[in-house]
C-alpha cells in the first residue's frame, strides 16, 4: 500500500562530513562470508561473490562516489558529493545483498558516474557529464575528445570487458 503524508528521510553521512565512510569498493576488506567473497579488484571496478552458475550477473555501475587516486573535485562540485548525482546512494549494498542471496557474482563500478557514467554506451554525449542538476560540472567541462577517450580506456572497458568475462564465465559453467 502505498503511503501518504511526509516521507522521512534516513540522514546520510555525505563524503568530507563526519561519519562518512567511502563504500567499500576501494578498501582492503574481504568479506568472510564466501557469497561475498572478493573475486577480483581494479581501478575501475571490484567483483565479488558467487558461482558462474548462478545464472545471474548482478552489475552496479553507480555503486561508488569515489574518484581515483590523484583526482579531486575542482571548487564547485563539492556540492555533488554524496547526491544521486554522482552516485546512486545505497546501490553497492543492494548490489551485494543480492550477490548473497542468490550467491551470485557482481561486477561493482569503482568510480563517480560524474567521472563516466558506465551505464551509457560509449559512444553516448552524455558518457562525461558536462551538466548536472543544472549546472556545468567543472571537473569534465573541458573534457575534450582525447580526455573522454582515456576515460573510457582506463575506467569504462575494463569495467564492461568485467561484466563480458563474468558472462563468459557461466557459459563455461553451463549456463544458457
């Protein structure tokens, strides 16, 4: 049933305030439950968990609103951080809940989509935000052609070619 009147909001540590903790994708942290297990860990992306013959691959391509290491956010988008704008907040959670259950393999995205957005295709304008929530992004503003493409080179390939091998992987495994 659907419910009326206000919606509360739980309140979230937002990156750089107190009591937040990057999701972690980027941490040294291997879970000991098996389902959760980290099979594998890049600069673009971390898999973990379950059997390839599962007959799922979970992916979560906003999982995180971290950037790599050496990158910062130029003055004035700060304001992003923490916001559906440079991740989906709650994402990598759900993503390994889901790996648990259905001990299944996930492929999470290390980085903001602001960074690039891995749910686009590679040829999509919108694949390096220049806008967001109305207003330019200073960070990809000048992104030119050549930026975008060692973007994809280093941050969106390796993540998609992730998601081939995990499917490549349940075929092998039998899986239709």
């Amino acid at each position: 049933a659907w419910r009326t009147g206000p919606v509360r909001r739980p309140s979230l540590p937002r990156p750089g305030r107190a009591g937040y903790r990057d999701p972690p994708l980027r941490g040294d942290t291997v879970h000991s439950d098996p389902s959760r297990t980290l099979i594998e860990r890049t600069e673009a992306y971390e898999v973990v968990g379950g059997e390839a013959d599962a007959r799922v691959v979970i992916v979560c391509e906003h999982a995180s609103a971290g950037l790599p290491t050496g990158w910062t956010w130029p003055h004035g988008d700060e304001r992003l951080l923490g916001t559906h704008w440079s991740y989906d907040i709650g994402a990598a959670d759900v993503t390994r809940a889901f790996a648990q259950a259905f001990n299944a393999p996930a492929i999470l995205g290390a980085y903001s989509r602001l960074l690039i957005d891995l749910n686009r295709g590679a040829d999509d304008p919108t694949l390096v935000m220049k806008l967001s929530d109305g207003a330019i992004i200073p960070g990809n503003a000048k992104a030119d052609a050549n930026e975008i493409r060692t973007r994809i080179a280093t941050y969106y390939r390796p993540y998609h070619d992730a998601i081939e091998a995990q499917i490549a992987r349940a075929k092998a495994a039998g899986v239709q």
